[in-house]
C-alpha cells in the first residue's frame, strides 16, 4: 500500500499533466472545426484526414462546419472551447488574414493558434464560362479591358483564398471586374457553370470535372510553375502575368495552453496519416498534394511566412473595400 508521501506525489502528477489526469488521450471524440463550407477543397481536406486520423487516436475525429465572415466565425468558435486537444482546427489561406481584414477579430493568426501539421496543398485554376470569348489567358485579360465592371468574378466571402486569387490577378494583371461573394465555393461555381458569373479561380477538386465535362474552361494554374494535378495547363506566371503565385493550403491547429503531450500524439497522429499511401492518393484524387515536411515546426514556419507576405494585401483590400 502506498505510503502518504507517495499518494501526495501521485496527486501532484496528475494535478501537473492534465494528460495524466484525465486517462490517456484521447479518450472521447474530437472535434475538427472547418471554418468554410461543405464541398469547398478544405472541407474535403478536412474530411479525409478525420477519417484518417481516427483509427490512428482510436477516438472518432468529428469535422464540424462552422461558417462564415472569411473564416473568423469558426476560428472564434474554436478559441472558446476548452485547449485540451478536444477540438481541432483546419486553417486554410484566409486564416493569415483574418485579423488585417477584420481588425475588430479578437485573436492573432500566429500567437492565438498552435500549428500541429501542414496537411495539403494545392494550386488553383482560373476558369471561365464557354460564354466567355478567351481560350488562353490574353484572350481573356483582353476581353476584361473591355467589360471590366460588367465581367463577374465569383468568390467566397472577403478573405477566402479565391477572393485573394482574384484581387491578385486585378492588381498583377491591371484588370477589373466586380467580384461577387458567395457564402460557400460550391455556389459561386455553381454560378459559373450557369453563366450568372463568367470567371473564377478555384480549387481543381471543383474545377478539373467540370473542365472534363466542358462546363468551364480552364485556362491556367494559380501557381508559378505547372501542376501534376492540373496536367495541360500553363501557369498564370507563364502565360503574361509574371509574378502571380497562388497555392491553397490547409494548416492544422490546436488552441494555445493544449498539454506537450497532447500537442505530440497530434503531431504523430498527422504524421502517420500523411505518410500513409491510402491518405496521400485520396487526397491527389481529389487535386490535392502534401508537404515534404508536414511537422509542427514547418507548419509553424509556414504560417508566419504568408502572414509576412499577405497580410499588407489584405489590409489594402479593407481600405479599399475590394
């Protein structure tokens, strides 16, 4: 039988390691919070890897789509639950921006979210309606000096990573064109398909089937060199508009305060999932790439890297109102 000294040591262990304290984690399901909605390539990348990671922690990963405002609903949603490793959160290339966008955003895009692993990557496409009178990317800046106004960009709401492809391309490009916001991807494609927009530049997981099908067109990549995902397409970069480089991606996070030990097993856990063959060809399936590193470290390198480079983009935007 222990002795009181070591009853009072055990308490303070556990008391110390909410880890310890609370059982092995995990021992009850996850949360994935997705701060975009369902049919968009990050709610996909989402998906994949809680299926992915659930048989690894032996607990069900959850995604849970919580949307709206250029991710700053979800994220905020995240920061009030518990930083026990309970909830996770899918971060993609609006979340660097949220708080230039939006200054009354309470949280900071770098100390208020502990990165845990670079999930996936992704160039996007430019894509126009078979309305419009453009095969290749100077057809197409040709016919926006004309329409400029008249011609619709559809995006996501302010902030998304195609509303930044797109106030990207105006500034690059010295184009114009009303961009219209949609609550969700899937919408504005949709509207672009129907001819209610005439150009976009989203994921290929949306995109590259309705190329297939000759829905759209496609016409380039976002990012500046070629894709495997997007064989037979040149880049934006390559084809006159020199400097243009997009790729989307997806940031796995944990809440500041989440235990060491709960931080490792989610590191691992993304490791071993992202390594896995199974995993790395459903996400190619669906246009998507992984990293060469996926660790803590380089996701965290990552994220103050596109804070750095977009945040001032972003900021001319709100001042703008573009």
């Amino acid at each position: 039988m222990p002795n009181r000294r070591q009853i009072l040591a055990l308490a303070g262990a556990a008391l110390a390691s909410p880890a310890l304290a609370q059982g092995t984690y995990p021992t009850r399901p996850i949360r994935m919070i997705i701060p975009v909605g369902v049919g968009g390539v990050t709610d996909i990348v989402g998906r994949i890897m809680c299926e992915a990671l659930t048989p690894i922690l032996g607990q069900p990963v959850v995604p849970e789509n919580v949307v709206g405002a250029g991710s700053t609903i979800g994220a905020a949603a995240f920061q009030r639950l518990p930083a026990d490793g309970y909830a996770i959160f899918m971060g993609t290339n609006n979340h660097p921006i949220m708080k230039a966008l939006r200054p009354d955003f309470a949280f900071d895009p770098v100390t208020d979210f502990v990165p845990v692993a670079l999930v996936g990557r992704q160039p996007f496409v430019l894509a126009v309606n078979p309305s419009v009178p453009a095969t290749d990317v100077a057809g197409l800046l040709a016919w926006l000096g004309q329409q400029r106004q008249d011609a619709n960009f559809g995006s996501t709401n302010p902030g998304a990573t195609n509303h930044l492809a797109g106030e990207l391309l105006k500034q690059i490009a010295h184009v114009d064109y009303t961009i219209v916001p949609y609550r969700t991807a899937a919408l504005a494609v949709q509207d672009l398909v129907a001819g209610r927009v005439q150009l976009t530049i989203d994921s290929p997981t949306m995109l590259n089937p309705l190329i297939e099908a000759g829905q759209v067109r496609g016409l380039a990549v976002s990012s500046r060199d070629r894709s495997v995902l997007v064989p037979g397409l040149p880049s934006l970069a390559e084809s006159g508009v020199p400097d243009y480089d997009l790729t989307a991606w997806q940031v796995l996070f944990a809440r500041p305060g989440t235990p060491a030990s709960v931080l490792a097993r989610l590191e691992d856990a993304s490791r071993r999932a992202l390594a896995d063959d199974a995993v790395i060809q459903r996400l190619r399936r669906a246009g998507v790439d992984t990293w060469p590193d996926s660790s803590a470290a380089a996701a965290a390198r990552h994220v103050r890297e596109e804070v750095a480079r977009w945040a001032p983009i972003a900021e001319r935007i709100r001042q703008t109102g573009g």
